[in-house]
C-alpha cells in the first residue's frame, strides 16, 4: 500500500485489522481518507465498529483449548458412528 488512496478492497482488509487493533496508524489515516469519498465503506467501517464494541461490552467467555477438543472429538465419533451406518 504504497499510495495514499485505498481502493474498497484495501479499504476493507484495514477496516478488518483495525478491529483487532492490528492497523498502523497510516493505514487507518488512509482508511479514514478513502471513507471520506466512499459511503459504501463508511458505512461498513461504521457497522464493523459497532460489532467490535457490541461484543466487547457482551462479556462474552470462550471455551477453553480442552473443552473444544473434547467437544470436536465427540462430534468426530458420532459422525464416524453415522457414516458406518450408511
């Protein structure tokens, strides 16, 4: 990303790495100047923002590493169990 104007697909891979706090600082200065000509990326920019601090404020907890290889291993026997009856 040598130039200063972000086409839309740029514009949207650095909406996507701000939200995990991911960007530089020069890409979200080009992020902010592409979306002040593109209302389409403004908008999602806008929404994506919304996501990120809906989910923040959500207090939502996670599985832990063992718990989701318990729960994949489970699904993988019972898919095989299936698949043996066919």
């Amino acid at each position: 990303m040598g130039k200063l104007f972000l086409n839309c697909k740029e514009a949207t891979q650095v909406c996507n790495k701000s939200q995990y706090e991911e960007s530089s600082f020069l890409e979200r200065f080009k992020l902010k100047l592409h979306t002040i000509f593109c209302s389409f990326c403004k908008e999602h920019t806008k929404k994506n923002h919304q996501l990120t601090n809906a989910i923040k404020q959500s207090n939502i907890t996670c599985l832990d590493a063992k718990s989701k290889h318990g729960m994949r291993d489970n699904v993988e026997k019972e898919l095989h169990k299936v698949l043996k009856q066919q």
